[in-house]
C-alpha cells in the first residue's frame, strides 16, 4: 500500500451510505480497464457514471460490490473497505462470509434483470433477505408486498417474470434491491434492454428511490435523467475519469474536448 492509500485509509469516515473510491486499478490480463479512478460519494447522492462503450463502466460497478478484485487502490462503502480489512499497513482479504455479509448492503440492479424465472414476482423479493440476511419469511413477505405497491405492481405480486413486461420485470428487480435495505444501489443500464416506451417507467421508479435517501450509482445513456437527477456526473473513457461535476457543468459546458465529443454521440 503506497503511503497516499494508506493515508486515504485512515481518513475514511464512518458514514452509512457514503462511497470512496481511491486510486482503483484494475486490469484483464494486459487489458488495463480503470487506471486510477478517484471518486466519492456523499450519503443520499445520486451518481451518474456516462462513457463509450469498453471504458469501465460495469467494471467500475463491479469493484464497488466487490464482484472484482481492484489491483491496487481502495474502494470503501459506509466507512468500511470493500473486501479487505486493515493489518498495519497491508490490506487483508476478508473471509467470503464477511464479503457475503458487505454485499447485501449494497444493491445491483442489471441491464437484463436477473430474476429467477421459477419464482413469482413476491418470491424474487423475498429471497435475499431471508437466505443472505436471516430475517424472518413473514416480516419480509409483508415489506416485499409493500415494496411491489410502491413500484407500482400491487397487482403483479404473485405473476412469474415471464408473465411481465420487460419494464414490470426490471420494476421487480428494483424492489428486490430495496428489499435488503442497502445503503448503496447501483445501477448498470437498467434501461437498455427495455423497449423505449417502457424506459419511463423505470426512470420514474429510479427518481422515488433518489428521493429516499439512499446513495445511487447509475450507468445510463438517458441524459434526461442525469440532468434531472444526478447531483454528480461522471464521464469516464479509457478507464479514467475525464470530468465530474454538477450536470449543469458536465452535460452543458463541458471542459473537455471527449466529454463533447461523446455528448454529441448521444443527444
Ligand atoms: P463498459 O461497461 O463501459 O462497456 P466494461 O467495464 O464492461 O465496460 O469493460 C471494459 C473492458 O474490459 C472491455 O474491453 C471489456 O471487454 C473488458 N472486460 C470486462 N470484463 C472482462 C473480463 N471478465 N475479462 C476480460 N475482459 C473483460
Ligand atoms: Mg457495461
């Protein structure tokens, strides 16, 4: 650990909700995917992350919740270091237990879904909280209803992911993140897959759950809602981040010449 990460360690404040990211490396082989990104992000913040296609957006996602190993650097969620602990002034890897347990108190929410086809909609909310977090089937049950209300499918409760529409499936997956009561959601084009009359639905949802208080990390290519939404967009490309700042700054009056030139590509 250089002596900066080190420093940065020991500064991380314990804080439900905030997300550090520092220095992270992380590479494919040779094919080195995020080279040194920097990132914080407040509690209750709303996180844009746009960039081309290849530039380590999903990665950048996949670090947070510890589905990769960074190479070097830190990330921290709630004051606490993502799949390691400190040992004077060597990073530890955590046990896959205490990786398990980190992971529930952070959501992910995947361009395709990811429901279990077999399980009804109540059923796909309910999982993880009584497999990975031990709470009890009743209480859950009655807080998953609850969540499917507020996601608008009070109705489709009890249907198969089959039996609903792309947006109703993607508007199921967002509840199932919920249900764990994470301090951090995360986001990978939850609305790239869906048929473009079906992208509001899902973006309305997204905006009520800005509005809870929960940290959001969002990779989308919908600048409607990042301007709308976001208190912070990012724009990385080859794996660093070129710009960050307010939408108004980033999306408006862009300082950099590839935050223009992917701007022009997508509005
Ligand atoms: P984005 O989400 O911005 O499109 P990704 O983070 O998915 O970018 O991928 C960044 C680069 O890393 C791409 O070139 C991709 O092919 C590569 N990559 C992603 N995951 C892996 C992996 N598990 N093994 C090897 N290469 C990968
Ligand atoms: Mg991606």
């Amino acid at each position: 650990m250089s002596a900066a990460t080190s420093a940065a360690v020991d500064r991380l404040a314990d804080a439900t909700g905030r997300v550090e990211l520092h220095d992270v490396h992380k590479a494919y082989g040779t094919l080195e995917v995020l080279r040194g990104v920097s990132l914080t992000l407040e509690p209750g913040s709303v996180t844009v992350v746009l960039g081309p296609s290849g530039s380590g957006k999903s990665t950048l996602l996949r670090v947070v919740n510890h589905l990769e190993k960074v190479d070097r650097g830190f990330v921290a969620v709630d004051g606490e270091l993502v799949g390691y602990r400190r040992r004077g002034r060597t990073l530890r890897e955590l046990t896959e237990r205490d990786v398990l347990r980190q992971r529930t108190r952070i959501g992910f929410v995947f361009q395709s879904f990811n429901l279990f086809p077999h399980l009804t909609a109540v059923e796909n909310v309910v999982e993880a909280p009584v497999a990975a977090q031990g709470r009890p089937r009743a209480e859950v049950e009655a807080e998953a209803r609850e969540l499917l209300a507020r996601v608008g499918l009070a109705d489709k409760a009890d249907a198969r992911p089959r039996q609903l529409s792309g947006g109703q499936q993607q508007r199921v997956a967002i509840a199932r993140a919920l249900a764990l009561r994470p301090s951090v959601l995360l986001f990978d084009e939850p609305t790239s897959a869906l048929d473009p009359e079906l992208v509001g639905e899902v973006l309305d949802v997204m905006k009520d759950v800005a509005r809870t208080g929960t940290t959001l990390l969002v990779v989308t290519h919908e600048i409607g809602f990042a301007r709308e939404v976001a208190d912070t967009v990012v724009l990385l490309d080859r794996g660093v981040v070129v710009e960050q700042g307010p939408p108004s700054q980033v999306l408006d009056a862009p300082r950099h010449e590839r935050t223009r030139a992917f701007l022009q590509k997508v509005l």
